[in-house]
C-alpha cells in the first residue's frame, strides 16, 4: 500500500474450494488506503477455519471461510481494534455450508490445516 501501487498477492490459499483471497486488489481500496488509515493485516487460514467455529459458538451464526477472514483479524489480533471502542464488521450468512462443513473446518483448524 505505501508504494501507491495495486499490489498482486503471490500466493492464494482455499480450504475445501472456498476462495480465502483475491488475485488482485480494487483500485476503489487502494485509493481509500491513501486517504483514510487503512492497514493491511495477514491471517492464516487455519486462524480463519477457527474463526468460523468461535463466531458459531459466540453469536449463533454461522458463516463461511470467505467471510471469516474479517472476523479472523478480530479473534487473533483483538489489540489492534481495542483503541476504536465499536468495531462494526459486516458478516454475511453461511447459506452455502452445513453444520458438518463448519466442525470439519474447526478440526483442520485445529491441526493447523488451512488450505
């Protein structure tokens, strides 16, 4: 982000064919990170299969890996967002998974299987 230019991810990692990044970044993002104070945080997949499982346990919602990613940043890395007071992440639902892909993906992430 600090060179100004879109930066292209190396590597993209998938649990069980679910996508978990993206092959380029939004032009629209990197214009909103030269303007506000946008950070950039890495998580692995394995913390983004457990994230998945303790935001089932936590709000009864369940949600797929795709998803997660955001609230994998809020599990692993509380510290960072403590300063902001209300931190709002906009989560969709887990339509496209079962009950039995989320337990499968907690214990891949428990194993430290991400993709």
């Amino acid at each position: 982000m600090a060179s100004g230019r879109t930066p292209t991810p190396t590597h993209i990692y998938s649990a069980d064919g679910h996508d978990l990044g993206t092959r380029a970044v939004a032009q629209a993002a990197l214009d909103c990170s030269a303007e506000l104070d946008v950070r950039s945080l890495l998580v692995s997949d394995s913390a983004t299969l457990a994230a998945v499982g303790e935001f089932l346990d936590d709000e009864r919602v369940m949600v797929e890996p795709l998803c997660a990613v955001a609230l994998a940043a809020l599990y692993t890395r509380p510290e960072l967002f403590r300063q902001h007071g209300s931190v709002v992440v906009v989560v969709c639902g887990g339509s496209l998974c079962s009950l039995d892909d989320v337990v499968a993906w907690r214990r891949r992430a428990e194993r430290g299987l991400g993709g």
